[in-house]
C-alpha cells in the first residue's frame, strides 16, 4: 500500500473492489501454520490443491468485479451520450415486467378465473333482481296492499281537497273544486 495514513473514500464508485495494490498483501504466516492439520477425510496435498484453486478462484471474482465496474461505467457513459435517463430505464423494466406477468401461466390462469366468477355473479345478481321483482309483483297484487293503496289514495284526495278549498278559488280553474282530481298512481 502507498501509505498507513491514505484516506478511504467509502463513496467511491470503486468501493469494495480489490485494487492491485490490494492483491499483492502479504499473508500472515503465524495464521497459515497454525491450520497445519487437514480437514477429515483430505491429505495436505489435497487441502493444498483446494486452497490453490479457492485463490485462484477469489482472484477471477475480483477480475469480474473490476470488468463489471469498467461496464457499468461504460454503460453510464454512453446512456449519458444518448439522453436516457434512469426514469427511461425503470419505465422500460416496469413494461417489460408487466408484459412477462401477463403472459405467465399464473396470470392467465388467474384472469381466467375472475372472468367465471364475474360471470356467475352477475348471473347471480341477475337471478336475485328477477325474484325481487316477482316478489314486489306479488305482493302488489295481493288484497293487503291493494288495502293500503286504497287508504293512501282516500287520504290524498282529502288533503287535496282541502287545499283546494282554502284558496279561495284564485288559482283553481272553473269547476276544478267539484270534484276529486283522478290520479291512477298507487301512491
């Protein structure tokens, strides 16, 4: 490293990303003695040979994070030089996302079973408003309605009658007064 006292920049876009001033530390060799013993069931040559590959292995993941940061900065460039913008991003993802969901299995599936429901709701509804509806027929038709609707009628052609007799005459036309005005609604 350069020096004990560098400064580490925690928003740098390369954050977390070995440098090559980083792969060349030195291991602690009191740390390395002490796993001498292999795990069970491996020789030392086999538990070097794993090591081997587990280093060369870590080594590749840094040159892909690297490669990958070296991309995305590219990619941010030339979105930059072409005017998209990270809304024009989202808007693409959220319609392709939408697109893939309604193609699913599951969603068809799904819109196919609301549409039955709905069906046979408003089938339901349907049966339900028809019944209501002879009913309300029926009982129109039967002797205690037709009774009431009698005294409802009796009772408005009283209270017709007689404020048709507390005006004086003013505003009901010749002959209005002498009989009951003839109303055929029930109520």
């Amino acid at each position: 490293m350069e020096s004990a006292s560098q400064d580490i920049n925690l928003n740098s876009p390369n954050k977390g990303l070995l440098s090559d001033s980083m792969t060349d530390v030195p291991v602690d060799n009191a740390a390395a003695s002490a796993r001498t013993c292999a795990p069970e069931g491996l020789t030392l040559a086999e538990e070097e040979e794993l090591r081997s590959e587990l280093a060369k292995v870590e080594e590749e993941i840094g040159t892909l994070r690297q490669v990958l940061a070296a991309k995305e900065r590219h990619c941010g460039e030339l979105k930059r030089k072409l005017g998209l913008t990270p809304l024009d991003g989202l808007k693409q993802n959220l319609s392709k996302s939408w697109h893939d969901v309604q193609v699913s299995n599951a969603y068809k599936k799904t819109q196919e079973t609301l549409s039955q429901a709905g069906q046979k709701t408003s089938a339901a509804l349907s049966n339900v408003g028809s019944v209501i509806s002879r009913k309300l027929g029926d009982m129109r038709n039967s002797a205690t309605f037709k009774s009431f609707e009698d005294r409802v009628g009796t009772i408005k052609s009283r209270v017709v009658g007689s404020r048709e007799n507390s005006t004086d005459g003013l505003h009901s036309p010749p002959g209005a007064g002498d009989k009951p005005p003839q109303d055929n609604a029930p109520f």
